[in-house]
C-alpha cells in the first residue's frame, strides 16, 4: 500500500517505539535533534512533525515554535503521562495536538489522518480566501474607478474654460496613481498642463507631436493617449502588472473621451459667442448707416414735395399769361393737384417705412444688449422681417 501522507519523527537515537505506531499509510522520517528536523521540513514533502517529549535533549517548546514559525505545519507531542500543566504547555508553544504513549496504539493513526486533513483543508480554504480578497479588491477598485469617472463625467459640465477642464481632470486622474502631462486643444487656443498647472516645454512638444499618431503610442513605462483634442502622457505606467496597465488604459480612456466632448461644447459656446458679438456689431453699424440714411431721405422727400408745390405755385401763376381758355386752365390745375396728391401719398408710404425699419432695429439693438437671447424678442424680429419683406 503506498503512503498517503509523510511525517517528520523527532525523538531519541533509540526511540523506535514512535515509528513502530505508525502504520504503512504513513511514510516515516527519523530524526534526532531540531536541526535535522528542520533541514528535513526545507523539502517540503512533510505534512506533520511528531514530537516526543520524554527525550530530555530536545527542547520541545522551542523547537514547536520554530516549525510553526518557519513551515507552520501540525505538530503533536508525545508525552508519557496525562499531566495538564504539560498539556496546557504544549498548545501554548503552537502544538496541534497531545498523546499519551499509551494512546498511541488506539488513537494515533486517527489523529495523524484528522490533523493533516484538517491542515490540508485549511490550507485550501486559505487559498480560496486569499483569491476572494483578491478577486473583491479588483471589484471594489473598479467600482471606485466607476465612481471617479461617472463624478469627472457629471463635474465636467460645469467647466467653462479649458484651465477648469485640465484640473479637474487631474483631480480624477489621482486615484489612478500615474504621473501625467496634458494637452488641451480648442478652436481658440492650446492648453499645455502639468499636475502643478505649470506646463513643460519637452513635454508639451511630445504631446504636440504624437496627437496625429493614433490613440495608444507606448515606449516603456510612457504612454501617449490621444482623442480627439486631448492628448495625455503617462509617465509611470505599470507595465509589470497586466490588469493595472489595462485598467487603466480603458478608465483613463473614457475620462479622456469626456473632455474631449467638453472641449467641443465649449467650442462651440465660443463660437455662438463670437457669431453674436459680429451680428450686434453689424447691427450697431446698420443702426448708424439707416439713421444717416433716414436723414437723407427724409430731407430727399422733403425737398421733392417742395420743388412739386413750388413748380405748381409758379405754374399757377403763369395760367393768365399764357392766353388758355378755362378749360384748358381746368385741365393743367387738375394735373397738377393730382402730383401734388401723388407725391404727398410717397411721401407717408415713405414714412410708414421708415417707422417699420426704425421698429426693426429697436428690437435688434434690445436683443444684443443682454448676454441671453428672449425668445419673445427674437419673434417680434421675425414678424418685423416680414412686414419689410
């Protein structure tokens, strides 16, 4: 029958009385002091160490203490007689177990197979253990990582400029423990950061470089992430541990696809800005322009309406000497009155377009003058578009 398990005999030069107890399903070693004992453990093929305590040459307590503290397997003592200051001893010093020798026929192979069973049992539930501990920190890391990119996600939207955006982006970068330098790229202008705030010129210039260069560039422990208008170095990347180096890329990635998208809306909250400030100068410069030409043609219609009164006054005037008869003078007068009629009817239609153009303009100039646009307001410039169409 071949042996299941190995044992470790610590005992007298003539003690065989241990190893006759054993039966096959054991294999046996014989040893006589703690240092062959210990030398014997250093393989590693041994699940338990017997101990007799009747040798007086083997200082039992110390020699436990040892084995527990550099193999940490089972160890029984082996006493001759029941004595509890012994027992209480024994267990003190780390031991697993007490016999008395007169035990050893009936209940030694029970204890030997129950101890290393149980020891073997242990060593697996510590195992499982130690891979759910593990196996709970990488939940609980990548719950945190979650958390920290949801916040950086729901924070960013308050950023009204890119300084804002690269330090809160950094905040969220802290928890991942990389050293890093960023780039920011708007329509207006670069951003370059630092942890610090203050840029680096080597760096920045990488950054500059290697955006174009697709969205992972890695030489040892640097990497270079790149989308869309943000660029990031990582300077300490944990390249000797595969999980962390992963994790990090695919968190860190979505913080950077978030700015990114920031970027993009305060784009083009700048460029609205911009498209404003032009329409209310344009506007300010027609206001000037249409006043100056209100003024013109006014005076233009003023003058017209006065040559055509002054014309039919003078021609008036003439009738007695140009030898008409009456029906002749009636026709030219009515002529005349019927200019007259005419040209004061342009004349109201004209002002009736000026106040229209003037109505228009006030609501333009009212609407520029504030930062948010009324949408009443841009209405009532709707309706004064058509009533001048």
């Amino acid at each position: 029958m071949a042996a299941s398990y190995s044992i470790v005999i610590l005992g007298c030069d003539d003690d065989l009385q241990l190893a006759e107890h054993v039966d096959q399903s054991f294999e046996v070693l014989m040893v006589k002091n703690e240092a062959e004992c210990l030398q014997a453990l250093s393989d590693n093929k041994h699940q338990l160490v017997l101990v007799d305590m009747t040798c007086p040459s083997i200082p039992v307590a110390d020699v436990c203490r040892n084995i527990k503290s550099d193999f940490d397997i089972p160890v029984i003592f082996v006493n001759s007689q029941e004595c509890n200051e012994e027992r209480l001893a024994a267990y003190d010093c780390g031991a697993d177990d007490y016999l008395r020798v007169e035990d050893l026929a009936t209940e030694l192979h029970g204890r030997l197979e129950r101890i290393i069973i149980n020891k073997i049992a242990s060593d697996q539930l510590k195992v499982q253990l130690a891979q759910a501990n593990e196996m709970a920190f990488i939940a609980m890391s990548d719950t945190s990582d979650l958390g920290v990119n949801i916040q950086f996600l729901l924070d960013v939207n308050n950023c009204n400029n890119l300084d804002e955006l690269g330090m809160r982006l950094f905040q969220a970068l802290k928890s991942y423990q990389i050293n890093c330098s960023l780039q920011l790229r708007s329509q207006f202008y670069e951003k370059n950061m630092e942890p610090t705030g203050m840029a680096k010129p080597l760096e920045s210039k990488l950054l500059s470089e290697m955006k174009d260069q697709g969205r992972y560039v890695d030489f040892a422990h640097r990497s270079v992430m790149n989308y869309g208008a943000v660029s990031l170095l990582v300077k300490n990347m944990p390249i000797e541990d595969e999980k962390k180096y992963g994790a990090i890329k695919d968190n860190v990635f979505s913080l950077l696809q978030g700015a990114d998208a920031r970027i993009q809306a305060l784009d083009t909250l700048g460029s609205l800005d911009l498209e404003k400030n032009l329409v209310r100068s344009l506007t300010m410069k027609m206001k000037d322009m249409m006043s100056t030409v209100d003024s013109s043609y006014q005076g233009v219609m003023r003058d017209i309406a006065s040559v055509v009164e002054e014309m039919a006054d003078n021609i008036e005037a003439s009738m007695q000497y140009l030898g008409m008869d009456e029906a002749q003078e009636k026709s030219l007068q009515t002529t005349m009155e019927v200019a007259i009629v005419a040209t004061n009817k342009i004349f109201n239609e004209g002002l009736k377009l000026d106040s229209d153009l003037h109505g228009f303009l006030v609501h333009i100039d009212s609407l520029f003058k504030t930062d948010k646009i009324n949408p009443d307001q841009m209405q009532k410039i709707i309706e004064s578009l058509e009533k001048l169409s």
